[in-house]
C-alpha cells in the first residue's frame, strides 16, 4: 500500500543529507536504529510531542512505495503503527520538503498533507 508518509527534522540535518545524497537519520533515529516517521494522521501529534516550541524544522513527504521492504510499520503510541525505515533515506525518495513554521501560540503549522 502507497501512501504519503512524513519526518520532521531540522534545517541543518536536512542541509546535511542533500550535500550527502543520504539522511542517516536524527540523533534518537540512530540510537532507536531506524529512521522515525509519521503518517499524515500522526504527524501533528508527533510536532506537539517531539518537537514542541522547536523552531528552524523541516517537513519531508515520502511516498512509502520507494522503501521498500525495509520500512516496516510497528506499534508505538498507544499501539498505532508507526512507520519506520531500517535504511538510510535517499534524497531521491523525497517527494518534498517544506519549512513547518510555529504560530503565536508555540504550535507548529502544516500546510495540507496528502493521505
């Protein structure tokens, strides 16, 4: 199944992956040995919990689809299934990147996602 999946990360990890042609993952993706992501129904909750007040982020949209079979969907949070990539991330599997700016009230601001 295709779906649109999502990582938050910042600027400069993202600079870092298009000098490279590769994202290795953030920090807590090395230590947890996979690369975290969100469906379009978790991402937000992912902003709010992970990432709150944090500025300079970044939004990557990824079609699942260009994975592969080392992205596998486990339970996280409350039993959802989360997807995570036991594989680096090539810049060529990134349908987009966008800023995620935060508003006046500290909350981050999505622009439509794609389900």
């Amino acid at each position: 199944m295709s779906q649109t999946i999502y990582k938050i990360l910042s600027d400069a990890e993202w600079r870092d992956a298009e000098k490279s042609g590769v994202f290795l993952g953030s920090e807590v993706d090395i230590t947890d040995g996979f690369i975290h992501f969100s469906t379009a129904d978790q991402v937000r909750e992912t902003a709010a919990k992970h990432f709150s007040g944090q500025k300079g982020l970044l939004l990557l949209a990824v079609d699942s689809s260009a994975l592969g079979e080392l992205l596998k969907y486990e339970p996280s949070r409350d039993g959802a299934l989360f997807p995570h990539l036991y594989d680096k991330l090539d810049r060529s599997s990134v349908k987009w990147v966008r800023p995620l700016p935060i508003g006046d009230d500290g909350m981050h601001i999505f622009q439509k996602l794609e389900p």
